[in-house]
C-alpha cells in the first residue's frame, strides 16, 4: 500500500510569488491535513480536508489555501511568499473524520523562499 | 499559544537502559494523544497513541503513560537502541477538531552505543 506522496521535495521560490504543494493521501484515506514545521516551532496545523471540504482551520493568514479534489488528492497554495514562509510543509491523511484516528505522514516539501 | 510542551529539547541515553520523553498539555478538551518519531529529511511516523480512557498503552518497546489530572503524558523505551536516535513529537487531538492534532516542538532523542 503506498504511503502518503507529497510532492515536489524541494522547491526553491523568490519572495511576492506563489507556490502550489501536491499531496496524495494513502489509498481510501478521506482527510487530509497540511502543517508547517519551522525550526523551534514543532507542526503548525494549517488546515483539514475531509471529503473536499475545509473542515479545520489553523491561525494562518489567507495566503495560505488549499483544496481537496474528488479523489481525495489536496493541494495547499501560498500567495505572496515571505522569507518567513521557508519551512518544510508536511502533509497528513487519515483514514476517516472519526476521533482517535492516527494521521500518516508525507515525506514532505521542503520550500526555501529567497 | 502553545497548548501542547515538550520541555526538554534534547535527551542522551546509553543503548540498553530506558528512555523516557515527557510531554505536557493545557487543553482539558484533549482527549486523544500521539508519538510521533522524525529522521532528518523525512516525515513524522506515526509510533503509539493512547485514549483519554486508558492511563497505560504498549506495543512493544514503546509504553505511553497519560497522567489526566497532571495533563502529562510520557514515552518510555525499553531497551533503547541506536536506531531509536530521531527527534520524538507528541501530539494532542480533541473530540470536536476532527484531525487537527497539536503537536509539541520536540525531543531529540540520541542512543549512544
């Protein structure tokens, strides 16, 4: 079964443009989640989908948007990037919307913003 | 605001002996918590959970305590190994934020042979 695929790995951007992430989940996963992790920070949760709906929203400014196609794929946008926008973004699927469900984790994408 | 702690950014263990990662929340509406484990250049995998109602969770070498009324809850590795070296997060959900998981910033763990 293959796991949770995020791509591109790397991904090098100047500041004032804008970046699309791609996530695959795993197969018959129906939420995805998106997080920043910055040095110090831990994950930041950004938001969950579930069913091509935002379904959670994390404190991040409107730049910040995703979306989630019928095939449960999602895509996270960023707008505008600042410098302070370099993190590595990682993406997460889960089974369901129940609780006391564990999220599955992608490699990640690794956006360095110059 | 950071709902979800991990005090101790680093923690060095000799192969064999125990390790214990300490996590602590302030949100009484948790009720779901998670350990994660993360190599450099990789993402987070999932290792253990532990319900609200349970205090105790084992799969293997991986026990989770979870102290309610202390809002604490701990990892312990019996016997550690090197290959456990990798930074360890908590995380926290609760019943009425669907996936959203609060994670804490992190244990760096090293397993010294």
């Amino acid at each position: 079964k293959a796991g949770v695929t995020q791509t591109p790995r790397y991904l090098i951007k100047t500041r004032g443009q804008q970046v699309t992430l791609s996530c695959s989940p795993i197969s018959g996963h129906r939420s995805v989640s998106w997080y920043q992790q910055t040095p110090g920070q831990g994950l930041q949760f950004l938001f969950e989908y579930f069913s091509e709906t935002q379904r959670n929203k994390g404190n991040f400014p409107g730049r910040f948007s995703g979306r989630q196609f019928s095939n449960s794929r999602s895509e996270m946008n960023v707008s505008t990037l600042e410098l302070g926008d370099s993190a590595l973004y990682l993406c997460a699927s889960s089974l369901n919307g129940g609780e006391n469900t564990e999220a599955f984790f992608g490699q990640g994408t690794r956006l360095t913003v110059v | 605001d950071q709902q979800v702690k991990q005090n101790s950014p680093s923690l060095s263990v000799q192969e064999g002996r125990i390790s214990i990662l300490n996590c602590d929340y302030t949100n009484s509406m948790f009720d779901y918590f998670l350990w994660y484990k993360k190599y450099p250049a990789e993402g987070p995998t999932f290792l253990i959970s532990i319900s609200s109602i349970k205090d105790k969770n084992e799969d293997g070498r991986f026990t989770v305590f979870l102290n309610k009324s202390a809002k604490h809850l701990s990892l312990h590795i019996v016997p550690s190994q090197p290959g456990d070296s990798a930074v360890y997060f908590c995380a926290a959900s609760a019943w009425n934020t669907g996936n959203q998981f609060y994670f804490g910033t992190g244990t760096s763990l090293t397993v010294i042979p």
